[in-house]
C-alpha cells in the first residue's frame, strides 16, 4: 500500500515515541534563557523584528509614562479602518480596489487612478488557457486551502519571468494573484464539490464589470444570483481581513521567505501554509462548529444560565474539539475590543434580519458578552479578552451561504493584498535574509560506532 494511503502502524507510533523522547524540551529552560516563546512575552507583546508603514495594530496607549490596554485600534497605511470603511460604505459602493490601491501604493487614489486601477485588476482576472482543466479538475483536495496553494505554485510554470525579483516585476506578479486568488478558490471548491462530493459542477466566468465581492458570489452560486447586500457586506468582510501588521503568522512568513530572495509564487505558497491553520486563519470556521455544537447541547438559546454552562465546559475541555478553548475570542495583540469585529457588527444584524437569522444573531450577541466573563472566571490572563474578527465573520459567511470549505480561502482571497504590499516592502528596504537565534542545549555526544550499539 502507498505510504500516502497507509495507517499509521504501532512500528510508526513507537518511532514517534522515540521523537518525542529525544526532542521535548525542559519547559524551564525558556526562562533560563529569556527566550520569547512564540516571540511574545507573557503580556502578549511581540519581540520587535522589523519596521513597517503598511499597517498599525493598537491595543494600548501610554499613560503617565506607562502602556495600560485601550479600545483596539487599526490603521491601514495611517488611516483608521473606521474612516476607511465608513467612507465607502456612506457613499454605497464597494471597498476591496480601493484600499488595494492604498496599501500597495499608500495612497488613497483619486476618481481616475482608481477607475484605471479597477481595469488593471479586471484585466488579470482570467486564468491561462486550460488551467482550470489541467490543473484544478485534475487532483481536487478536500482541502481547498491545498488546492489553492497547489495552483499558486503552477502558476510559476505558466509564468514567463517567474524568478526575477526586480521591483516591476515583482508587483506585476502580486497584482496578477490578487486578481486570480478568487477564481482559484472558487474553482477550486467546485471541482471538490463535484469529483468528491458527487454534486453538479459550476463553473462560471467572472465579469470585469463587476466588483471582487461580487464575482465570487456570482462564480459560487448556480444562479449567478446575490442581493446587494451580500455583495457590501462580503467586500466589507475582505477589507477587515486584508492586512493585520508584518507580525501575524502568515505575513511574518511571507517576510522571512521574501528574505531569501525566492519567488514570488514560493512566498505565497509558503504564507499560504500558515494561513491554514487554525490558530491563524482556520479559527472562523471553528467559529461555526462551535456554535453548531452549541446548539445541539443546549435546549433554550436564550438561558444565559445553560450557554454560560456550555462556556464552561470548553474551557474545561469537556464540550465541543475538547481543546479548551472559546473560537472567536481573544486575540495575540487586542485586549479591549477588536475593530475589525466592531465594523463588522454593525452590518451583521443587517444581513441576520435579511436572512430570517436573528435568532442566530441573538445567540452569538449573548456569547459575545458572557465568553470574557467565563474565561477571566476561569483562567488566569494578562490582558483583556473581546471577540475578535474571526468571531463574527464565520457567522457572516454561513449566512451567505458560503460553504465551510471556503472560509479559509475568502481569508486568503482578502490577505493576498497584505502579502503582496509586505512582500514588496521587504525586497525594497531589506537586504539581509531573516535568520534568529535559537539555543542548543544538548550536551555533546561521543560517536558510537555501529557494532557497539
């Protein structure tokens, strides 16, 4: 049998052990040492490892010559995210070219600029000729994230200067992914819909016309169909989750694999990998799950009593994946209040009324505000705890039909922007590959020859 399709065996389990033995490390020592696990201390606060102007996250404020946590703030090339989004949203039209423009460039465009810069995008967005045959339909993953990454990295092939790291070239590349990364998702869960799970199979051209949020609804559905506001609130959604600082996960790799001077598809395809998973960007959908469960386990949504029971029980590993923790709260840098979560609330209930969900609405709101309480009740923490993004967005894709498989994916679609504009930032201000320190400490061995053993 193909060791890909292989059990794991007692002979694999006990060479496991063996790993494990000779791998797991004197937790003590991390102290010893002063080493950042996680590269963050115990308050949460990041090892400072680089300098950027792409984006700002702010969680606290400096008061009499001290940090103390303040309501999250967050700011794309300076502007706040509330200004950004209220300003698009107030004159009704979509967001997504607009501030990806701003934070590849870091400037706000005029009319022109962004009418030219929205045929830029429209004009990249086609696959070449028999990709989605050749490539998407011929290995479907259950895993649309795989899937994703495997064209990303194909994509190199079809490339006629795939390695070449000059600047124009480099961007030309970033632009040409921003623009596919939606085709790439959705056809992607199309083909998995179809080869793994027997179902019809859609495959619908986009129309430049339209707007990113509204090519993916129109690609996904079988009748093409979206109400406005879905489309609003979905490019809403990809606008809160396209840039996040150089310090989370996926666009620290991007930083550290841009370093080495690979291409551009390899450092996606690597900020990919991270993304994944779900700490990172897999935790919207557990969202759902969560509350799935939650539903299932309790029998009146509207008892703070029972939800704050069932609160209780994932904590204590009792309820649900059984990993002890609350999806959707918390967050490595927010303590007060996540922005991002914030925005989006107030288009939630829009959506929630619209699709006969209020009930739902309702439940997540009663989770929202007893999830801190139960978790300071419980736990010993450093900083404050709020629902984050991920909290609200998982209840926002369900609502628009998206299927769990394409959670992950819309997380990308919106990230890409983030990646490209730090990717850039790196090969423009840094010439030095990122390499940290990490400490030995095994003493040395003597060699023993084979026969002695």
């Amino acid at each position: 049998m193909s060791g890909f399709n292989m059990k794991v065996t007692p002979e694999i389990e006990q060479l496991t052990q063996l790993c494990v033995g000779h791998s797991r490390l004197d937790t003590e020592l991390y102290s010893k040492y002063d080493v950042k696990r996680g590269l963050r201390d115990l308050n949460g606060k990041g090892v400072l490892a680089g300098l950027t102007q792409i984006s700002n996250v702010q969680a606290v404020k400096v008061v009499d010559g001290k940090e103390v946590p303040c309501e999250g703030n967050l700011y794309y090339r300076g502007y706040d995210i509330k200004q950004l989004t209220g300003g698009f949203i107030q004159d009704n039209r979509f967001g997504f070219e607009e501030v990806t423009y701003l934070l590849l460039f870091g400037v706000l465009p005029d009319e022109a600029q962004l009418k030219r810069f929205k045929e830029l995008l429209s004009e990249q967005r086609s696959l070449p000729r028999n990709f989605v045959r050749d490539v998407i339909m011929k290995a479907p993953s259950k895993d649309i994230m795989n899937a994703l990454s495997r064209s990303v990295l194909t994509l190199y092939s079809y490339d006629k200067n795939p390695d070449d790291i000059s600047l124009p070239n480099v961007l030309r590349q970033c632009l040409n992914l921003i623009s596919v990364f939606p085709l790439l998702s959705v056809y992607g869960y199309q083909a998995y819909n179809h080869y793994i799970r027997g179902k019809s199979l859609y495959i619908h051209n986009p129309k430049k016309e339209l707007s990113t949020a509204e090519n993916i609804l129109r690609m996904l559905r079988p009748d093409k169909k979206y109400t406005p506001l879905e489309a609003k609130i979905l490019d809403l959604a990809l606008i809160l989750h396209m840039e996040h600082g150089g310090g989370n996960n996926s666009t620290f790799t991007t930083h550290v694999v841009s370093s080495s001077g690979t291409d551009t598809y390899s450092a996606v395809a690597a900020a990919l990998g991270s993304l994944k998973g779900p700490k990172h960007g897999g935790a919207n959908s557990m969202v759902v799950r969560m509350i799935q469960d939650l539903k299932k386990e309790v029998r009146d949504w509207e008892d703070e009593d029972e939800i704050r029971n069932y609160l209780q029980r994932l904590l204590h590993k009792e309820a649900f994946d059984r990993r002890g923790l609350i999806y959707g709260m918390g967050h490595a840098i927010y303590s007060l209040s996540d922005p991002r979560a914030e925005v989006f609330k107030q288009f939630v209930e829009k959506l929630a009324v619209e699709k006969g969900r209020t009930k739902d609405f309702a439940l997540y709101s009663i989770v929202e505000r007893l999830a801190p309480q139960v978790i300071s009740e419980e736990r010993r923490i450093y900083k404050g705890v709020s629902a984050n993004v991920d909290f609200y967005s998982g209840f926002v894709y369900s609502m628009l039909d998206l299927p769990l498989e394409l959670f992950t994916p819309m997380f990308a679609v919106a990230r890409i922007v983030g990646w490209s504009a730090h990717r850039m930032e790196e090969l423009i201000n840094t010439d030095k590959i990122i390499r940290p320190a990490y400490k030995n400490v095994l003493e040395t061995q003597q060699y023993i020859p084979l026969h002695e053993r």
